[in-house]
C-alpha cells in the first residue's frame, strides 16, 4: 500500500466535496458544516455545478476547476454519478476517494463497486468505501463524514466496518470517556481494507491502540499479516458469527468449523486481542490506550471491602490470571497501613477504616515493590472518605511511585461520587471503572497483550516437493475416476508422504490375497471394505476388528463383501483393505477445512463422544507452528486428558504436535486439491511412544 496515498486519504491537507450542497439536511451539506466546525485547517473544495457559495466557501463546477491540489474528494453524489466524478478526480490526481454513497455491492451491485475502484486505480486513486458514514482525524481536526462531530480526543483510533455503529460509538465517546484520534469508516471495503488501514495506523505518530469493529473480512490472511507486524494493541469485535461457512461441509471438521472458531482462531494467529462485546471493547481500548502491558502473572489487589476483594478474586480465576498469596516481605510491609483486623496476604485488605493515607502508602509501595507485576485498586464508597479526595491520593501515589511499566487498574463502587471520581481518573490516565470485575478485566487485558509479544515467531510454511508430487498423483487418478473424495487407502498415502503415521494399510482384492497381507502385517489384523460409495463403513458393515486368524480373515472378506451389497447393491467395490491393528490409545480427531475467509485451516481435539457430543475441538489457520500446535492441545477441555488425568500416564505431545505441524503444511500445500480432510481417529500413546493415525479421509476441491 502507497503510504503517500493513505496520508492523502486519512489526514489530507486538502478536500474537495463532490456533491457539495446548500441545503441543510443533505449529506453533502452537512460534511461541510463538519469540516469548519471541526476546525479543519486544511483547503476545502465545494464541487456542485449549480452553486457559487456554501457556508461562504468557494464552490466550483467540477474537480476540474479546482486551481490547487486536491488530496482527498468526499463523495456525496448518487450511485449513477460515482463512476464519472471518480473519472475526473483521477484526472485531476486525487490520491483517494472517500466514498459515502450507498448502491454498490452491499445491495447487489457488485459490477458498479468493481468499475469505480478499477476507474480510481487506473489513476492510482485510493477508494474508501463505498457505502462509508466518512472518516474523521481529531489530531487533524478534521471531520469528513456526516457523523455529529469529532470525537472525544483520545489515543486510540477506530475501524467499523459499520457506518451507523460508528456514528453511535462517536457520540458515546463523551458519555463513556473513552478517547480516539481517529475514526475510520470502512463500509464495503471495495479497495482499502482493514490491512492497509491496520498498517496506516501502525506508524501514525497520533494513535497507541488499534480498535475494530469487524462484520466479515476479505482477505483474512492479509489481515493476520498486517495484525501481526503491528507493535501496537490491536484489539477487535467481530459481529456475525452464528451461520458461517459450516453450512454444506462433507467432512467431519467443516461441520464443526464456524466462524467463532475460525475467527477466534486467526486473532490469536495475528496476535488480536478480542472484545466479547461493545461495552468489552470500549473498556479494553481505554485499558490499551492508557497502560502499559502487564509483563508477569504477579497482580495484587487492594480493597477496602472485602466483599469486592472476593469478587475480584474470582474474576482473576475467570480471566486467567488467579491470584497468588504476596511474599512475606510485601505483607509486612502492607501491615503498615491497615488496622490490626486487616489482611495483607492477596487480595491485601486496608478495611474499611482506609482513607487517603493508607491508599497513597499502599498504591505507592506496591508499584515500587519487585513481585508486583499489576496493580488492581478496588474502593467502596463509604461515608468517612470522599471518592474524589481517595482518587487523587491514588493517582498521586502512581505518579510519586515513579514506575511506569506496571499497569493499575481501578474500581470505585459507590454512587454519583463514585461516579465523578472514576471519570476523573480516567481523564488523569488511569483505565477506573464502576466494578471489581471490569477493573480485572482491563488488567486481564494488559496481561493478554503482553502474552502476545513473548509468542514464538509466526509459523512458516515448508513446502514438501515429493510428497506434492506424490500427492498430485494419487488425487489425479481419483479425479480421472470422476470420484471428489479419495479412499482411505489413498488419503492414507497421502498423509504417509507427508510424515504422518498412519497404520499400515493394503488393499486386498481376493481372499487368499488378505490372506497373505495379514499375516505380513502380523495378526491381529483389521478389516474394511474400500469403495468410494461407501464412506461410512462401519455404518454398511464393512469394518471387521481383531481378526486373529487365517479362518477368520477368510471369514471376514465374505461377510464384509455381503454386507457391503446389501448395504449399496450398486456400490463399486475396490476390495478390502487389510490394516495393521494398533494398540489401544487416546483417541484424538485430526481435521482441515477450507475457510472462506481464511483458507485452509486445521482442526485438533478429542475423538469419540468428545467430538461427536462436546465438540470439544479447536481451530487455527495454516500454517501452524509447534508452538501454536502446543497451544491447541492446552485450550480444549478435554486438555487434561492429554496432559495425563486420573493416574494416567501424559500423552505423547511432542508427537502429537509434530503431526499437527505436518498436517497443517500437508493441507496449506494441497490447497488446490483438497477441500477438507480427516485423521479419525487418532491413537495417541503416551509420551515417548508416538501415535498412529487408524482412519483417514480426504475430500477433492470442486474442479
Ligand atoms: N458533481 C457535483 N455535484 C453533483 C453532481 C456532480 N457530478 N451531480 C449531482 N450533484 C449535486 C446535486 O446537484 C446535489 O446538490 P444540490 O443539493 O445543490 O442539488 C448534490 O450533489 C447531492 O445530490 P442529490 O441528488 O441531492 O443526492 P442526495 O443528497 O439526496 O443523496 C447520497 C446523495 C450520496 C447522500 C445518497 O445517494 C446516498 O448514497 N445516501 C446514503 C449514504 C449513506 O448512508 N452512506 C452509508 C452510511 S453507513
């Protein structure tokens, strides 16, 4: 993305209005009065062909006849105009468009969106929009949207993908106290998307933390790209996520794979912290914008009430960061500004005696002290203190602590002076809240966001030559067969080039051929019918376990066979595979899905009823690292059993990891070809002892 072009788009330093209006009420008359209330100090260029005057500017008949540059053109005219005064704009050298008119993709016009952007970029014209409320730049003073007015000045700038959600977010910033530089409308993202803004706003000296509102993206992968480099907190609330892509999935994955998965699998990927709701995301931008991260677990909490104490102390077990006792030292020293009857072991309790002293002495003790890693402050309004006058010692005690890499946190519970101290606090820099809960949250937050900075590096792809051709091999004659889904044996094969243990498997087409096979494969054997009409074998009856003998292998091969006709007389039959029988292990599903949004992306998580009933799997985009492997075995529910529960001896991680490794680089480079794909299920031994893959299933790209 041409930076110059950006800057042109978000902060120019000249403007003209195509469709520019006198009349109040039209869209194209109120961006002007934004503009000069705002107190833009840039050049604004009223373009209408019937007017000389609007708000004592200046108007001209088209962008042609504006005698200076113009960087950025707000579009307020009709859909049908859009093309031609784009035209003219890149003619005239325009950087970028900010489109508001509505009509483009977002109603089915999908050609009109494609010509204006293919008209602007033939000039090298960026295109905002369409369908977009405006943008707005407080530190440019300019407002160039018909949202009511600049927002609350802050350090964080928003991206919505929804223009009315913007406009309400902008008003709410006065009433939330919660402060932007900049407000960015995206609406159909027709050219500039979230990635190219993402990265805008990375080196934009006036914004500390990135805010979106996000109702679908594009091109996932470029996002988590952009995401990922950012240095600064980048934070999201993704609406939409009930039906999503799940819809028509042949597999066992593309069932369970939806959009709250995959999503929350590629913000982890691109290093998002995400927002559970809106008020979430107002509370997390505050605590972004205001704080530094919270580098360790170690977070104390003061409280003059212990009621809130317990309350943030389940909170802290709810958001991941539980509570640890403070050291002895801490302790005797938070001994000195509490009463007898007080507790100073974690949450430290000053009791309700505490007033403005032992709030200064504590607040300023802890920041300074080597195990504190955050700061919660709790406070409940009592009648022998005033809020305001404890909020001051507070924020005196955090600015004479001098510790500027510790985060605090605060929550005042209480009444309208409660109330009136919390926004003091937040205007004096410190994220304060009206519960104990959110004040957890937001530390929560900080901690999270540090996390995100001690990840290992993204995961890289490495591309597999050998097995690609291999793969391609197999998957052609499939296709040559006109079949989509390939047969276990094969999927088998395909898996086996790429690393993956799979249990040895070979097709038998006669009797005394399985004869043969099991007892090179060493009895006891499994048997199961091959035919690409029968995808649900032990459902046909066509899977036979623990066959021990050779009268029972010729046993076997017919009742499969019988069975199988009698499930699908019409069934084509290759014949019976004959598979090494693998010891007993934890079962464990493997998957891969391709995403609309995001590609192909795999899937981990306990086999059996775990899958079938708890859907206890989860989700990332390839390609994956150990690390992001490892990660995945640690956040299903059923982690524990990995781990080793109930006296059972931990599973085989490393193993397990390595074949998710490789799987995620077997499907990121059989992208083209396979659409979805299942390790189901998965024997997993204990540690030391690996894994074998018993059944696979891989489903062909429609060509
Ligand atoms: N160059 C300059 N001005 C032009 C022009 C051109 N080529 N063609 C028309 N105009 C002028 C019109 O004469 C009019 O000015 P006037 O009031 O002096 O007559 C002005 O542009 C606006 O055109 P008009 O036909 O009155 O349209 P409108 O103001 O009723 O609606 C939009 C225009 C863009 C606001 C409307 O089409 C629209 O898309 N509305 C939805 C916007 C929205 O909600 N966006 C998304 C938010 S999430």
């Amino acid at each position: 993305m041409d930076k110059n072009h950006l800057n042109g788009l978000l902060r120019p330093k000249s403007v003209a209005i195509v469709g520019a209006s006198s009349t109040p009420g039209k869209i194209g008359y109120s961006v002007i009065n934004n503009l000069i209330e705002g107190k833009y100090q840039g050049k604004i260029y009223p373009i209408n062909p019937n007017a000389t005057e609007i708000l004592g500017l200046k108007v001209y008949p088209d962008v042609g006849s504006v005698p200076g540059e113009i960087d950025a053109a707000i579009i307020t005219v009709p859909a049908k105009f859009v093309i031609e005064v784009a035209d003219e704009c890149g003619k005239k050298g325009v950087k970028g468009l900010i489109v508001i008119t509505s009509g483009f993709s977002e109603i089915g016009r999908k050609d009109l969106e494609a010509e204006l952007v293919k008209t602007a970029n033939k000039y090298g014209t960026r295109v905002l929009g369409p369908n977009i409320v405006g943008t707005l730049s407080n530190s440019d003073h300019f407002n160039g949207s018909f949202a009511p007015g600049l927002p609350l000045p802050g350090k964080a700038s928003l991206i919505s993908q929804s223009g009315a959600l913007l406009i309400a977010l902008d008003a709410a910033t006065y009433t939330r106290k919660v402060g932007f530089d900049k407000l960015v409308s995206i609406g159909n993202m027709s050219d500039v998307d979230f990635a190219d803004i993402i990265d805008f706003l990375e080196d934009d000296k006036d914004t500390y933390c990135i805010s979106l509102y996000i109702e679908g993206l594009k091109d996932g992968r470029r996002f988590i790209e952009s995401a990922r480099r950012a240095k600064k907190p980048v934070i999201a609330l993704k609406s939409g996520i009930s039906a999503h892509g799940a819809a028509a999935a042949a597999s066992h994955t593309g069932s369970l794979a939806g959009a709250t998965k995959i999503y929350g699998a590629a913000f982890k990927q691109a290093g998002v912290i995400q927002a559970a709701d809106l008020n979430d995301l107002f509370n997390r931008t505050l605590t972004l914008s205001l704080q530094p991260a919270m580098k360790g677990d170690n977070m104390l909490i003061l409280t003059n009430g212990g009621g809130v104490g317990v309350l943030a102390t389940d909170s802290a077990e709810k958001y991941g960061i539980p509570l640890k006792f403070a050291p002895e030292e801490l302790q005797t020293e938070m001994k000195k500004h509490m009463p007898e009857f007080g507790s100073a072991k974690n949450p430290v309790d000053l009791t309700g005696m505490a007033g403005n002293d032992w709030y200064y002495e504590s607040v300023k003790y802890a920041l300074t002290d080597k195990w504190v890693d955050g700061l919660v402050v709790l406070y409940c309004e009592t009648a022998i203190t005033n809020p305001t006058e404890i909020a001051i010692a507070m924020k005196k005690a955090i600015d004479d602590a001098g510790v500027k890499e510790k985060p605090v946190t605060i929550s005042f519970v209480g009444g309208e002076k409660s109330d009136a101290a919390i926004a003091w606090l937040v205007e004096n820099g410190i994220p304060a809240f009206n519960a104990p809960d959110l004040a957890v949250n937001a530390i929560a937050t900080l901690r999270e966001y540090a996390k995100i900075h001690e990840d290992g590096a993204a995961a890289e792809f490495v591309p597999n030559e050998k097995a690609r051709k291999a793969s391609l091999e197999i998957i052609a004659k499939a296709r040559a067969d006109g079949r989509n889904a390939l047969t276990e044996i094969e999927a088998k094969q395909v898996f086996s080039v790429y690393g993956l243990p799979v249990t040895s498997t070979s097709l038998a087409k006669t009797e005394d051929e399985a004869v043969n096979l099991a007892k090179k494969v060493g009895f006891p054997v499994v048997m199961k019918i091959v035919s690409p009409e029968i995808l649900h074998k032990s459902e046909a009856g066509g899977v036979k376990v623990n066959v021990k003998d050779e009268a029972a292998v010729r046993e076997a091969f017919t009742t499969i066979l019988k069975n199988a006709k009698a499930y699908n007389a019409n069934a084509n039959i290759h014949g019976i595979a004959v598979q090494e029988m693998a010891p007993w292990g934890t079962e464990v599903i493997l998957g891969s899905t391709t995403d609309p949004t995001f590609g192909p992306t795999v899937m981990f998580g306990l086999g059996g009823i775990f899958v079938e009933v708890l859907k206890d799997v989860t989700f990332r985009v390839t390609p994956v690292s150990e690390d992001q492997a490892d990660e995945m075995l640690s956040e299903i529910r059923g982690a524990p059993i990995i781990a080793g529960a109930r006296g059972e001896s931990p599973r085989d991680r490393k193993a397990l990891t390595e074949t998710i490794v490789a799987y995620s680089n077997m499907i990121l480079e059989l992208k083209d070809e396979v659409a979805e794909s299942d390790a189901n299920p998965v024997l997993v031994y204990e540690a030391g002892k690996g894994l074998k893959v018993v059944d696979a299933r891989i489903i062909l790209t429609k060509k």
